[in-house]
C-alpha cells in the first residue's frame, strides 16, 4: 500500500467537535502542519471527513 501526505490548510476553529477531533486524531495540531500516513481505509475515512480543511497527496 502507498502512503497518504496530509496537510492542514484551513483552520478547524469554528468547525464540528468531531472535525476537530479528527484532525488531532490525525496528527494535526496548526495551518501547514504536514503528516504521513499509511493509505488505509480508516485514515481514509477521516481525511474525508475534513476534506475541506486538508490537502492530500499520494507519496511513495
């Protein structure tokens, strides 16, 4: 499997507890913050849930 780089672009300040929540989950902490990931579907599922508030890039 490949891996996922994720990167906040947006703030969660003002967006649902569980987008918020989700983006700490994902190792997010400030705008520009960038985290690598394993592409599985859970970490998937919670890009999708902030998807408005990160970019995604495959690596390899």
């Amino acid at each position: 499997m490949g891996r996922l780089k994720v990167t906040q672009i947006k703030s969660g300040i003002g967006g649902k507890q569980n987008q918020r929540d989700t983006l700490r989950s994902l190792g997010l902490k400030r705008i520009s913050d960038t985290v690598v990931k394993e592409d599985r579907p859970e970490i998937r599922g919670m890009v999708q849930t902030v998807t408005h508030l990160v970019t995604v890039e495959e690596v390899e």
